[in-house]
C-alpha cells in the first residue's frame, strides 16, 4: 500500500511531503508512547499517534517511517514541520480519533 493511498482512505491532509506519497508502508503501528514505538514498530511502517511534539519526528526518523499520521486533527508546529521537512518525511492529519484510524487501514489491508 502506498502513502498516497492511506491519504484517501483516510481523506488525511497532507501537511509535509507530497512528493513522497509514493512511497509504500507494509505496516501500522499506533502508539503515544515513543519508547514503545521504538521497542516494538517494524521499519518503514506507518506511525498513528496523537503526541505532537519533536520526539516524534526523531522516532519515525530512527525507524525510517513511511510517514505520519496525527489523529484528532492535530498538526505539528513550525519547528517539527522544518525537522520534517528536512528528513524528507510525510506527515498526514486526520480528524478521526486513533481507533477509527486504525480500523480504517485495518480494513484497507494494513497490519
């Protein structure tokens, strides 16, 4: 699956990186705690959370996330959208809640 079409089944915003949605996502992890998204996401996975703040860019940057997804339509600040935007990452906004969220591309073939 690609990012692009994670956009769609979500109908997320694109906020960073759009001439990556190319890119493919073989899985999904949710979380709001970082260290267990460092102890237990597979690489090049899709990130789900509701923390907005740095930490989160630096993670998906370790595991080499195919992109982000913050819920409840949450959007990152000026700061994390350059640190974004300098490790060429995707972020995407959604309004529905974490658990739709992962319902959805739970649905779409994602695990």
């Amino acid at each position: 699956m690609t990012v692009e079409d994670i956009q769609k089944v979500l109908g997320a915003e694109v906020l960073m990186g759009k001439e990556h949605l190319c890119g493919k996502a073989g899985s999904v992890y949710s979380s709001d705690m970082m260290s267990d998204v460092l102890a237990f996401a597979e690489d090049h996975s899709v990130l789900v959370t509701g923390l907005c703040n740095p930490q989160v860019i630096r993670t998906a940057e370790m595991l080499d996330m195919a992109c982000i997804i913050f819920v409840r339509g949450k959007k990152p600040d000026e700061q994390m959208c350059r640190m974004a935007g300098e490790k060429d990452m995707v972020i995407l906004s959604t309004a529905f809640s974490m658990f739709k969220t992962c319902g959805l591309l739970y649905e779409a073939g994602l695990r």
